[in-house]
C-alpha cells in the first residue's frame, strides 16, 4: 500500500560547505522485497515534468528518472555504474563510483547516505555526498 511520505534530499559536491537540499512530498511502498520512494521534481530543481524513483534494497540504491530528464543510476558498495543521462540539452555519459553506503529503511522510512565520485562525458565531478531522509505521513 502505498503512503504518502516526506523526502528530504541533501546533496554535498566536493568541499563545498553549503548543502543543496530538497524537501519534497512524495509517496513510500514496498513491492517485491525493495522499498520505493517516488517524487516529482520541480522547476527549483530544473528538472520539472520528471518523476523521480528511488528503489532502495539493503545494499543497493537505485534512482531512476524518467521524463524530460532520464536517468538510472545505481549505488552499491565498490561498484562502478555506467549509464546514459538524457536532458532536454543532450544525452552524456555518466559514470557513477559508489565509495561508501549505508542504508537504514523500514515500513516506516528511514534515511539512506551515498558517498559517491562521478564522472560525466569523461570530465570528472568533485565528489559528492547524498543524504536521504523518508518520513511516512
């Protein structure tokens, strides 16, 4: 059944001190033993008319956008994930580094960190930090 959630994303890249942070309402279900949180991103974000899925097992998380920008990226500890990235402005090639990640999700929510490094169309990003919150309603 699904439930009506709180999802709380807060993104650090390199050494930055200051957090992008979204607060968004979105939905929470399990299904076929993976928990689901879905959202709809908005103009803030630059990535309005997209749905944004994270499917989220103990080891690994997946975010999946699909819209007028798509994307499936996956973290899981010491994985390296290639994908394609398609924006309104062009579709890049994006590799995705997991370093480290701790998942702690049950009916109830949970919060999700990801430490990750990325490099897109073969220019490396400075690392980045994800922190995930889910608070169901």
């Amino acid at each position: 059944m699904k439930k009506k959630a709180i999802i709380t994303i807060s993104s650090i890249q390199g050494e930055k001190e200051d957090a992008v942070e979204v607060v968004t309402p979105g939905s929470f279900y399990e299904e076929d033993n993976s928990y689901y949180a879905v959202y709809e991103e908005t103009e803030i974000s630059g990535m309005k008319g997209t749905t944004t899925t994270l499917k989220i097992n103990p080891q690994e998380l997946i975010l999946l956008r699909e819209g007028t920008t798509n994307a499936n990226m996956h973290f899981a500890h010491d994985s390296n994930n290639l994908s394609m990235y398609d924006t309104p402005y062009g579709t890049l090639r994006m590799e995705v580094i997991t370093k480290e990640i701790d998942i702690a999700v049950n009916d109830e929510g949970g919060d999700i960190a990801v430490k990750y490094d990325m490099n897109i169309s073969g220019q490396k990003v400075p690392g980045t930090s994800l922190d995930i919150n889910i608070k169901v309603q």
